[in-house]
C-alpha cells in the first residue's frame, strides 16, 4: 500500500510494455474511506467472509458488492451482508504475480478474461456492471457481464475441482494425469459428480461430452506440464488451499440435495488432511 | 523336509532365519537379487534378531535359478502381492506334484493366484507382522513384536498340507516366533488387509505417518470410511466384522503402537518410489466392491491415486 500511495503501481504485462499506473487512494482499514460505489472482493474463498467484514465501513445503502474470487459458494456469502440485486460475482482467467511491493504482473489469455453477473439482476448490478465492462475493456482486459454467470462459474468450478485437486493429490501435472488411465477416471469421476451437483443446486444443465471436448481438454492440453495453484498451495508454498470452495463445496452441496459425490468428499477430506499437517509431511 | 523361500529379500530372510533358527536343516533361498544369494553362500546368513542376539548360518543353499534347488517339499513365497504370479512361474522348475505352496505374503487374492497353479489341497496361506530389514547383502535383521507374529492355515485340509503346517508351527515356534494355524486362517488374513487398506492407502496418498492421521479430523474420518467400505465387503466375501468395533481396535491397538511409522507401501510410495500392492489392498476391496455392489468409493480414489502416481514416479513433484 505504501509503495503504490507513494509511486504509483508498476503494471507488467506479458507481451507488452511495463506502465506505470497512478493516481490510486490507499488505506490499510476500510474505516474513515468513506462510502464506496463498488467494492470488488478479489481475496481467497475462504478470507472473503473476514474481508466483508473488515470492508463494511465502507459500504452503504447503494454499494454494490463484487466477488471475483475463483470456487464456489462466494455468491452465498455475500448474501450474507448484501442484498441480491446489489451483488455481482465472477472470477477471471487471468494469471497474475506480485513479485514486489508496488509491483504487479499479469499474464493475460487471449479472449475474455472476466467473466462475472448479478446474484439478482437490477438497475444497481447493470450500471455497475457496464461501469466495470467499459474500464475494464478501456484498461486492455475484455471481460463478460452476463445474467448466465451460475454456469460460468460451475463450469470454472468442476474444472478447478478435477485439475487442481487431482494434480495436488498425485504431486503431478495435469496432462501427466490426463495420459494416466487411473488419473483420467479420477478426473472423469469428479467431472461427472460436480455436472449433478451442479444441476441439483442451481438447475444448471452441463452436457458430460461437451463440457470435457471443448472446455476441460482445450486448457489441459495448452498447459500440459502445469502445475494448476493448488498445487503451487500444497507442494511448493504449504499454504491453505481453496478446496473448501471447491470439491468440499460439491459434497457439501450433494448432501443437501440428497445426492452422491463421494469422490469429491474423499478428495476435499484428503487435501484438508494434508493442510492441516504440512510440517508433518514426508520430505524427499 | 526341504523348504525354499521364494522371494529371499528382507522378509523372506528373516522368516527363513527364524526356521533354520528352529532347526530347519534343509532350507533354500531363492532370489533375483545376486549379491545377497553370493553373500549367503560364501559367508552365511547374518540373521540378527533384535534384543535377543546375532546368528550366522552357512548352510542355507542360496540360488538366483529356481532350476538349481531341486524339487522342493513346501515352497514358501515371500514376494510382494503384484509378484506372486511371475514368481511362481518362475519356480515351476523346484515345484512338484506334491509340493506344497505357501503365500506369507500380505493382501488379498494370493490364494486364488496360487490356485491357478496348484490343487486347494496343496495351498497353505498366512501372513507375518514383523519388521524386517536387509542392510547389506547376506545380513538380515528381525523387529519382533509381541503376540502372536506369524499366522497360517490350510485353504483345504489335507495330509499334505497338514504336514507343512505342523512342520512349518514347530520350527517357526522353535526358533523364537509366536505361530498360530488356523482352521479357517480367512478371518485372520482379512483383519490384517483392512488394517493394511487404512495405514497403507492412507499414509501413502497423504505423505504422514500413521499417528498423524489419527490425530486429525479428516483423517480419523478417511480411516473410519477405508474401514468401514473393506468390513461390508468382507461381510459379503462371508466374513463379517463389525466396523465400530474393528475400528476401534485399529486405533487402540494397531496405530497407537506404529504412531510414528510409515507402513511398508507408504514407504514405497514416498521413499523408494517403487511398485507398490495397492491392487491387493485399497484396489482389491474397490474390485470386489464392485462385484458385491457395494459402495467403496474411499478405497477407489485411493487406489486410482497410488496407481496414477506409481506410473509416473519421474515426473512426481519435486523431482520430476
């Protein structure tokens, strides 16, 4: 924060020149900031209940709140302080470094690389919508407002939950996984759990065939040796990992809704496992 | 009554050194690994046993070619579970028409790959809980436990195998382990492979030992699941065990003593990066899942994972 308030934010893109961006106001509390228009979200899933409350300070009766935060569930969660028609939710498909203070990195895809909606749609998320759309678009990050975000998000979601966590618990990047015949039925099991889940929940309907031809198989194939972040969480960086929000989301929905995902259960029980005891893991 | 060990690594070893302890006279080894069979026959068996002394025997015969040790009275195989099969292949040049075969060896299904090649008659299976080590070549060491070590029963009574059995009792108790023969040695095998399923699928796919799990949420609960889908499967293979009360015998009694112990697949998993008998553990009760209906989706994912990562030990993070 101080870095930026001082000299504004050196803004790396790959492909493209460094810039250097100012002009930003900076507080390390939302107390004393006055009452904001927009407040965008863009913490870890499970830090965003905290972050909505240490932000409440500076929301009002107009503000509209926006998650753009990766998993499941965070739509739920600003319910819990906002109303409907004042939330917005998404996640983009940016990937993005801080390698310094003052100091950020993007490497942007081709195409869209938001994507995000309204919870309710209403004159609130549309302006707010449009507003974000028009900087973002202007600032060289084309992004999609759309009243169909739920199945963006799930489809964004079932595949996270495959390749993240199916790489985490086999230490293997996510083509390697993709060769294997035991690894392609895991992924194909999660796949298959979370498209049911999805429709159960929310009505979505997400055809098994089309979504692993043209959704699942494109991004594995482009990043075959990739290590997915949960991966970068559990084997390089032991932090705490987004499987909450992920396949612990999928068996928590299927409960409710009566359903079977018990491979999305054992997943989300091991990961949890292996966070909560990093310092006791074997080395090599 | 002349004896091979089929598989004369750690284990085998230290079992064969325990029979010729109890005064085996004719015992052979036979195993790939060459410089442990030299060693054996130019030097002897160091056979150290662990708070009771150190042993050296310069009888045991000692082959890498099955073909050399003459047709043997009991063939006792101490391979791992995924080796059985090309071992007893291998050793069809020492088996004869009244050879009888015993399987030590863990996991579920060795009976019914000794079947393919032997009468029921002539089937002898069990299987021993006691650390082994082989330093060097030519030196094994034996980590006795307490109670009973060593368990084994006829898949059929007969003459034959009644024989095998007493000899196989007598010597094993002579030569300081704790034997028990088993009418009905199924139960028996089956305790041991849900035990197996819980520390071993576990501890390998989590990368802990085996107190760890147990002390955390999660993996109390993936222990009492793995337990709790193998005990429904031994009740349709007909051999009912209650899952509460089993499982509290595994945390009382089996983990608290193992606590900071990494089973013998988790070892292979995360230390020698080896081959491991996931398909006669978690994969085998998925399998027979299956074949009962009966859900055993814990078991499933945690033997596909073992399976995808052995096949792809060189590309494992961190040194891929």
């Amino acid at each position: 924060m101080d870095h930026v308030a001082r000299d504004g934010m050196l803004f790396s893109r790959e492909g493209a020149d460094d810039i250097r961006v100012s002009g930003f106001r900076t507080a390390l509390s939302a107390e004393n900031i006055g009452k904001m228009d927009i407040v965008v979200f863009v913490t870890k899933a499970y830090q965003l209940r905290g972050a909505i409350i240490g932000a409440m300070p500076c929301c009002g009766e107009n503000t509209v709140a926006v998650s753009l935060i990766n998993g499941l569930g965070n739509e739920d969660v600003l319910q819990e302080f906002f109303p409907p028609e004042r939330c917005i939710y998404g996640s983009g498909t940016i990937a993005t470094m801080l390698p310094e203070p003052g100091h950020c990195k993007g490497f942007p895809p081709k195409g869209t690389m938001i994507n995000y909606g309204p919870v309710k749609p209403s004159a609130y998320t549309d302006a707010a919508g449009k507003f974000l759309h028009d900087k973002f678009a202007a600032g060289g990050c084309p992004t999609l407002y759309t009243y169909d975000i739920a199945t963006l998000v799930w489809k964004k979601a079932i595949h996270n939950s495959a390749v993240n966590t199916v790489s985490a618990v086999t230490r293997l990047p996510q083509g390697c996984v993709e060769d294997n015949e035991f690894g392609r039925k895991l992924y194909r099991q999660v796949i298959a759990e979370g498209i049911a889940v999805a429709k159960a929940k929310c009505g979505i309907d997400i055809d098994p065939d089309e979504f692993i031809n043209s959704f699942f198989l494109p991004v594995i194939s482009t990043g075959h040796d990739y290590f997915p972040s949960m991966c970068q969480d559990m084997l390089m960086n032991k932090r705490r990992t987004e499987i909450d929000s992920l396949n612990g989301a999928i068996a928590e929905y299927a409960q409710q809704f009566g359903i079977a995902a018990p491979t999305n259960a054992v997943l989300a029980q091991l990961v949890s496992c292996m966070q909560d005891s990093y310092d006791k893991q074997y080395k090599d | 009554m002349k004896i091979g060990i089929i598989g004369a690594g750690a284990t085998g070893s230290v079992f064969g050194g325990y029979l010729r302890r109890g005064g085996a006279d004719d015992l052979s080894f036979v195993d790939i690994y060459k410089a442990h069979m030299d060693a054996v026959n130019n030097d002897g068996l160091l056979f150290t046993v662990i708070g009771e002394g150190e042993y050296r025997y310069t009888d045991i015969k000692a082959y890498t070619d099955p073909a050399q040790a003459g047709i043997l009275d009991a063939a006792i195989f101490i391979t791992k579970a995924n080796q059985l099969r090309s071992a007893v292949k291998n050793a069809l040049p020492c088996i004869g028409p009244d050879t009888v075969a015993v399987s030590l060896i863990n996991g579920l299904g060795n009976d019914e790959v000794l079947e393919e090649f032997f009468p029921r008659e002539h089937i002898i299976i069990g299987s021993g809980v006691i650390g082994t080590e082989l330093p060097e070549p030519g030196h094994c060491i034996a980590k006795p436990v307490s109670g009973v070590n060593m368990n084994f029963g006829a898949l059929k009574k007969s003459e034959a195998s009644e024989r095998v059995c007493c000899y196989l009792y007598e010597h094993f108790k002579a030569g300081g382990m704790n034997p028990m023969v088993y009418e009905d040695v199924m139960p028996v095998i089956w305790k041991k492979v849900i035990v197996n399923c819980a520390v071993c699928g576990c501890c390998s796919v989590l990368g802990l030992k085996e107190g760890p799990i147990e002390d955390n949420i999660y993996g109390a609960q993936l222990y009492r699941k793995v337990i709790g889908e193998a005990c429904a499967v031994a009740a349709a293979c007909g051999y009912p065990i209650d899952a509460d009360d089993f499982t509290e015998h595994v945390f009382k009694n089996v983990i608290k003593g193992n606590y900071d112990y990494y089973p013998s697949m988790a070892q292979d998993m995360l230390i020698y990066k080896r081959p491991t008998e996931i398909d006669a553990l978690n994969g085998k009760i998925a399998e027979l899942g299956r074949r009962f209906d009966i859900a055993t989706p814990v078991n499933e994912a945690i033997a596909l994972i073992v399976k995808c990562r052995q096949d792809n030990y060189d590309k494992i993070y961190p040194n891929g």
